[in-house]
C-alpha cells in the first residue's frame, strides 16, 4: 500500500538554476546525500530513459522518466529495486514499490521558484521520508541559492 507525500519550498532564483542543481551529475549527489550519502543515479536525463538511483553499496530504485519538460517537469516511474547491483522487479518489495511515482514541479513566481516533490510511498519508509525530504528541500535551496 502507497501513500502520497508531498513537500514544497521556495527558491529565490529561476526555475532553469533549480533544474540545474536537482540534475547535475555533481549536484545530484550533494541534494541526495541527505537519504543517503554517496548516492548517485546512472541515467542520460531524457523522456523514456530508464533511471537507475544508486547507492556506494549497490542498493537503490530502478525506475523510469515517464514525463519531462526541462525546467518545469519531471515525472519518475518506480519499476522495482536494486539489490547488489542487481535489477530486482520480481521480489515483494519490488512489487510493492512497482508504479510508484516521483513528481517535481518548478513554477516560477516573479523571481522565485516554487518546487514541489510528490512521492508515492510504501509504508515501510514513510517516516523516512516524512523526515528526510524536508532537509533535502532545504539542501536544494541552499545549493541553488549559492549559486546566485
């Protein structure tokens, strides 16, 4: 059973600087750091592509952009796990993460950015995240806002 959380901030620069530090090779890892340190994904950021968001250890999420429009959209499908670099669509936590979604919204007003995150969540980590994706907001914002 899913659940859907949802979080929002507002960044004081455009949408295209927000987009700019949510999918830089670089600044992917810092913002993601906050769920776990050393994270990265293996995608090339484009509409279909699969997306693998990885862990140092090998753990993480296979999952797919379903929708983008550069620097307003972004819509991931969740297909399954990985366990020891493996793909795992099959096993029940797999199944129970399977077509879960991860929206970002960037709308811009006036000079700011207002960046929402909805997140389908299995029970299991819906605590985490209730605790997490606040302080990643916030390290967004902080990351971006530097860069001004």
């Amino acid at each position: 059973m899913k659940e859907q959380q949802e979080f929002t901030i507002v960044i004081n620069a455009t949408p295209e600087k927000v987009w700019k530090i949510l999918w830089g090779d670089k600044t992917y890892s810092q913002w993601t750091a906050i769920f776990s340190e050393g994270s990265y994904a293996k995608t090339d950021w484009k509409e279909g592509s699969k997306v693998l968001f990885l862990t140092p250890d090998g753990r993480g999420m296979v999952s797919r952009i379903k929708k983008m429009i550069p620097n307003k959209y972004m819509l991931f499908e969740h297909l399954g796990i990985i366990e020891d670099h493996i793909e795992n669509l099959e096993s029940k936590e797999a199944k129970e993460w399977g077509g879960a979604i991860e929206e970002y919204v960037l709308e811009q007003v006036d000079n700011k950015t207002f960046l929402t995150v909805k997140m389908d969540v299995v029970e299991e980590y819906k605590n985490f995240f209730l605790d997490t994706w606040p302080k990643a907001m916030d390290k967004i914002k902080e990351l971006v806002e530097k860069k001004n």
